[in-house]
C-alpha cells in the first residue's frame, strides 16, 4: 500500500470507538419541537434534513473520500427513536471489557436530563414491547427465539447500479412525475403516497444539501492549506462533493464518493445496526474505471487508492451498540457492510473484471475488520479468480468467504424473483440472499431448535425458568415409537413459528407506521413508482426471514434419541431425561455413549443425515410461504451469527452429550467435533440439504495453517469449493488458524492485536470477543488436511 493508504489505515485501526450523542441531541430537540406538526414520513425527512444541515462534519488529512456518520472517525451516534439507552446502558458500554464505547461524562449527564426524559414511551422497542402478549414474552426470555426490530431497523439492505446512471435530480424529477400523477379521486392511497413521495423529495435535497457543506469545507480547507498537492487534492473533493450525490458520477472518484454518501444517509436516517451494501461493486465500478484508462486519466494503482479509502471509511463506522442485556452479551464494532465479487451479469455472463483482483489485493493489503466481502463463484467463474481468493483466505482472515452465484440465483427464482434480478442479487450482511437494489429482505431474528426439542422433552415446559412456555404434546416417557417424538416436535416447531410470525408482523406494521425511511426509499427501486416507503411494501420483492440455528445439535440429539432409546432400546426416555436434567452427573457412562456410539451429521453417514434431512424440511414446511403484512412471505435461512452461543447458555444438557450451557452448533455445521471423517464428508453430508428451498446457509470449516502452504493445496482447496457447489451448497467459509495460536492470543492479547478470525457470516478480531466466544471458535473441529 501506498503512504497516504497507510497512514490512513493506522490511523483507522488505533481510533478508539466512542459514543457521539450528537446525532440523538439533535433529534430529540427536532422531534420536541415537530411531533405532531406533519405527517410521519414528512417528519421523518424533515429531521434527517435536520440532521444533514447541522451535524458535524469532518475532513480527515490526507482523504480523498470524505464523510462520517459521527463527528469524527469512529464516534458512533445513538438511535433513541428506535431504542433509547439508559445511563446504566452507556456505563456498561463505557466499562466492559471487550469492544468497550468510550462515553463522555457530560454525555452521559446529557442523556440522562434530555434525550432519556423526553423517548422514555415513546422509543420503538418501548412501544413494541407495551404491547406484546405473555405467550411470546415467555417463549422469549426462554430463549426460544430473538427479534431484530426490538433492537434496531430492520435490514438487511443492499445497492445495485441504480445510484451509478441517476442523480439526486434525476430521482427528483421521477419523485414529482409520481405526486403529478397521483389519483385522488380513484386511489384511497393518493394523500398517503403523496406523503411518502414528499418526504422522498426532501430527502433528496438533504443528500445534496449534506454534500454541499462538504464542499464548501473542503474549498476552506484548501485556502490555508500550504502543500501544492494536498491543496489540490482539496479543490478536487470541493469538485467532487459539488457534483455528487445531485448529478449521476462521470469518473471513478465520482462513483466511489457517490456510494459514500448514500451509504452515510440510510445509516444516519435511521438504520440502527445492519449497515447499507454496495452490492456487486467491482461491477458498478467497473465502467468509470475503464473509461479512465482509455482517457489516461486513471491506471491500475490510482484506482486502488481510491478502493482503499472506501474500505477505510467503512472501517471507520462501528455498529451502533445495542441496549440491555443485549449490549452486556453482544459485543463487535462490525457493521455488517459486505462487498461482491465476481458472479454474474445480468444477462447471465461471468462477470469477474480487473477491478474484482484489484479489490483481492485491498483486501489482503488491508487485513481491517471491515468491510466484509465475499466471492461469488459460478461456474462460469473462471478457476484463476477462485484461486486468487483461495489466496487470501489462505491468510487467515476469515475473508473472504464464497457463494455459489448459480445456488444464489435459483433461490430467488424459486420464490418468483426475475431471473435478471437475481443474478443481480446475492448476499448482504452475513449469508442471506436478496435481489440487490430492490428488495426489503428483513431478517427478523433467530429460532432455537434445540430448544424447541427440549420443550418436546419436557412436554412444553422450560427446564431451566421452569415455566409452561409451549405446547402440551404428550409425556416423552409414554412414546413408543420416534415418530411419535418427532410429531411432538412438529407440533411445538408450528406452534411457536405462528407466535413469532405473529408478532413479527405486529412490529413491521409499527416500523412502517412510524419510523419510515424516505432516504432508503429514494434509492431502492420501486418505491417511487408506487409512492411507497422502505417498509411498507415500496420495493420490488418484500421478503422476511427466520433464521433458524442449531440444526447440527438437533440433528445429533435426535440421532442419539432414536438409536439408542428407541432403535437399540439400550437406554430408557426415563434415564435420559434423568441424565439431562442432572447436566450428566453422575451419568458419564451414558454421555460418553452418546456421544461416541451414536450417528453424527457432517460425516457423510445416512443414519444422522436423514435426521438433519427431515428436521430442514419440517421447517420450511413450517415457514415457508406463510405472509408478511407487505405483499411477501417468509421463508428460512440457516444462519446463527453468534446467537448459537446466546441460545446454549439458555438450552440444558441435550441428548448428543454436550453439556448444559455450552453453545449449540452454528449455521449448518455440524456439531463441535463432531465432523469426524473430514471436510469432504462435511460437504457431502450438506450436499443433501436442498439448499434451494433456504435464502441461505452458512457453513464453518476450520484448518491448520500447514494444510494450505502450497500451490496444490490451494488447488485442493479451490476443488473442495467447486465440489460442494456442485452438491447445491450455498455458502462456505475457512478459519486458517492452530488452536495454539488461539489460545496464546488468549492469553497476550496485546500480542495478537490484528488476528482475524471468522465468527460466523462475519470476521473480528480475536481478542475483541468475549471468552464465550473465543472458546467457541476455538471448540471448532481443527481439519488437518485436505
């Protein structure tokens, strides 16, 4: 990396994160003086308009794209409309000792007297929890299921080409066509589109008018500045933020700082975690670049330069932190940006080009936490640019992770996606598959399988709160066949799908009633034409999914139950359900035999993977196709994020042997150690999933650093990615890192500042996360070849 790169980098890795209330105080005093005085969306724009005129802004030496989200790099604004924090929130924030925010004492003071007072009631999550039933508050804090949208936005949400070929203007203009065209007469809808339309409108004005100041800070900037060069490098971001977001971008530097300023609107109006995608950016960029090198004013090293400072600039924004209990357990600074190479075109072409190795080689040069990015690999792929990114992952990062663009479209298409938007489509946040640029495809939190089998155990009782949580479906001890224990479970898994549905549909409708987002609106296609916002059924496509964890814990419970109670009566239900309940003391013998004797998925072994086969089925069963309030359906994905760790400290003992409160297997992996017979066996069994019926899987594979040293093995590696591909697997991802390495970094944590690891659809660094997890991480079976 160049100088400028690498001063800006370490200037991006050493900034301490820091609560900014900025953001929250200008709020607050917007909202005390305009609540009430216009219609929801119009309010809305009125006070991100508000925010884009008197936040502050910030220039950084040296930077050629601008803008932050916070005063300053890193500084993390709050979002008390969605959930207020409380002073014990920001304590805990400010002192815990893992992904610590730095908070002010003065804030802290000014939270506590202003911003606390007046969104106590009136906050989202304080309003959406008002209104929640029992049965859902309990299977809750079972820890049964979680919800997003108690927490943040909703997202996830990514771009296509749109913002490249259309200016704010342009998108003006379409925004006054559609309030000229409304029909008062005929559509009941005309004064409600009119309001989403306006605040559209005003929220692209905000976009400009948040550039403008930009350019004017970078023109004064310029007329103290006494270095010929950076005062040049000034005038030209004064050119630039003059131009952009009003006009459609005409050059590379043009196009990136386009992005920028997007991005930083739809994470300033209102997104709380889930940060904005650029979608395929190799592609949207790929036509500015080009035409610069044909005019000469653009080569190969230039355009990394420009690349680089985006990837800082993403790096600079940390996730706004979370409230609660929530903000005790979840700790990272990632904010889920993701970038995709390579897959397709529109039009069904490979569409790898030279800025998709020019974004390998940032990455790799990089090592930072964020942003996120993956390959898309179909087979039209060609094999050098899958070993180019067998290369990184080779290092270690845990990035980047692999997507088959073929699977990727046929999941779309199956639900009724165009064929064109979904080769456009691919994956945002962690592993979820949406159509970019004109889809709201929401996740609305996680569901914990295992749990549900220990419900069916326990006859919809929870064994650790004690509490009736779900159904009645019979005392286990008087089941005399498998199935009979398996219906039990399909009976509880329907019960609390329809509560979660339920209520997820219950929230979506608040969102959309209250916390519009017009700026979002104005980029994602469709909204416009149907003067519709974000949320309220605006886009194209309007997909919610449940994303559903533990099936390698379920799977090998389930296994363990049928072989050994039910197939080899070896053990009693009335023992096993002892020796859960007593955690396995006193009940070794039995553990071990669980866990030693009994048919385990990922090892390529019928007997478990039929299981696995029949619990994935159960669920889309139980899922799929049932409707949001939008105009969509639900359907699943297989994703845990970190929930899996979160769910095992909720889940007793299960009947695979793994011991109370240890985490429960993540994605669509199998069981910690229990993938015995390799990677391959670990793709096969997989391979049996029909992953076209998810919006996505997630799948873990750890090796040792000596497995991936040479030429051949990255072939070997590249092979094992084509070949689970062409099992239908969706997602693949690698931790290249020794068990000794992680545990060292455990215990000198200052020596190991920059080691990445993959927690799930996600890289962080190591000594960031919390014992739990680098335990987990570390529990992860360590494959020793390939």
């Amino acid at each position: 990396m160049n100088p400028r790169i690498a001063t800006l980098r370490e200037q991006s890795f050493t900034a301490i994160p820091a609560i900014s209330i900025e953001r929250a105080l200008l709020q607050t005093q917007f909202y005390r003086e305009n609540l009430g005085k216009y219609a929801t969306p119009i309010l809305r724009a009125l006070n991100f308009k508000n925010l884009c005129e008197k936040k502050t802004i910030y220039i950084g030496d040296q930077e050629l794209i601008v803008g932050e989200r916070g005063p300053r790099p890193k500084a993390t604004p709050t979002f008390p409309e969605l959930n207020c924090h409380s002073v014990e929130d920001l304590e805990t924030l400010h002192n815990r000792e893992m992904t610590p925010f730095r908070v002010d004492p003065g804030d802290m003071k000014i939270y506590r007297d202003e911003i606390i007072p007046y969104w106590r009631g009136r906050s989202m999550r304080d309003r959406v929890f008002e209104h929640l039933p029992l049965p859902w508050q309990k299977a809750y804090g079972a820890g049964l299921f979680t919800e997003f949208m108690e927490q943040r936005a909703p997202g996830h949400t990514a771009l296509d080409g749109t913002i490249y070929q259309k200016g704010m203007t342009d998108f003006k203009q379409e925004i006054a066509q559609g309030l000229e065209a409304l029909d008062y007469l005929h559509d009941p809808q005309a004064q409600e589109r009119s309001d989403a339309l306006t605040a559209m409108d005003i929220s692209c004005d905000a976009a400009i008018l948040f550039a403008q100041r930009h350019a004017r800070l970078a023109e004064e900037m310029a007329a103290q500045e006494t270095r010929p060069a950076r005062k040049k490098e000034l005038l030209e971001i004064a050119r630039v933020c003059r131009r952009i977001p009003a006009e459609r971008p005409t050059s590379l530097w043009e196009a990136i700082q386009m992005y920028w300023f997007v991005h930083l609107g739809t994470i300033t109006e209102l997104n709380g975690w889930d940060a904005m995608s650029p979608g395929h950016l190799d592609q949207h960029l790929y036509p500015f670049y080009m035409r610069e090198l044909e005019l000469g004013t653009m080569d190969a090293d230039g355009a990394k330069e420009l690349i680089s400072c985006l990837w800082i600039k993403i790096n600079n924004h940390p996730a706004p932190p979370k409230v609660g209990v929530t903000a005790k357990e979840s700790g990272t600074y990632n904010d889920f940006t993701n970038i995709n190479l390579g897959g397709l075109t529109r039009q069904g072409a490979d569409a790898v080009n030279d800025l998709s190795y020019i974004m390998l080689d940032v990455i790799d040069e990089l090592k930072l936490l964020q942003p996120q990015s993956n390959v898309q690999i179909s087979e039209r792929t060609p094999y050098h640019f899958l070993k180019a990114a067998c290369r990184v992952i080779r290092n270690g990062y845990g990035y980047p992770s692999v997507f088959n663009a073929d699977q990727v479209v046929l999941e779309q298409v199956r639900v009724g996606k165009r064929i064109e938007d979904a080769r456009e489509g691919g994956c945002s946040g962690c592993i979820e598959t949406g159509a970019f640029g004109k889809e709201a495809y929401i996740l609305t939190g996680y569901l914990n399988l295992p749990k549900l089998l220990e419900l069916t155990l326990n006859n919809g009782r929870d064994p650790l709160g004690g509490g009736m949580v779900g159904l009645e479906t019979g005392d286990p001890r008087g089941f005399e066949t498998f199935d009979q224990l398996y219906d039990a479970f399909t009976r509880q898994l329907a019960h609390v799908v329809d509560l979660k549905i339920r209520v997820n549909n219950y929230i979506e409708r608040m969102f959309a009633a209250n916390a519009p987002a017009p700026f979002l609106s104005v980029v994602i296609q469709d909204c416009i034409a149907k003067g519709k916002d974000y949320y309220n059924g605006g886009p194209r496509y309007n997909t919610n999914y449940i994303q559903c964890c533990g099936i390698g814990t379920i799977t090998d419970s389930l296994s363990a139950i049928k072989k050994h109670v039910f197939d080899d009566k070896i053990v009693t239900m009335e023992l096993l359900l002892k020796a859960l309940a007593d955690n396995f003391k006193g009940h070794e013998a039995l553990r071990l035999r669980l866990l030693n004797k009994t048919p385990f998925f990922g090892n390529d072994d019928d007997r478990a993977d039929q299981i696995m086969v029949q619990v994935y089925d159960s669920l889309f069963s139980a899922i799929d196709g049932q409707p949001n309030t939008k105009n969509g359906e639900y359907h699943l994905n297989m994703l845990s994020t970190t929930c899996h760790v979160y769910f095992g400290k909720k889940l007793g003992a299960s009947a695979n042997g793994r011991f109370s409160g240890l985490p429960e297997s993540d994605g669509t992996s199998p069981s910690h150690g229990a993938d015995r017979n390799g990677p391959t066996a670990v793709i096969k069994s997989l391979g049996k999933m029909d992953q076209s019926k998810s919006g996505g899987t997630l799948l873990n594979q750890r090796f040792l650093p000596g497995v991936l040293k040479t030429e051949q093995d990255l072939d070997k590696l590249a092979g094992l990615i084509r070949t689970y591909f062409k099992f239908g697997g969706h997602h693949i991802q690698f931790n290249v890192v020794d068990t000794q390495t992680l545990k060292r970094a455990q215990e000198h944590p200052d020596q190991y500042r920059n080691l990445l690891v993959r927690v799930a659809g996600y890289s962080d660094y190591f000594v960031d996360l919390d014992r739990d997890h680098q335990e987990e991480i570390i529990s992860r079976h360590e494959h020793r070849g390939l």
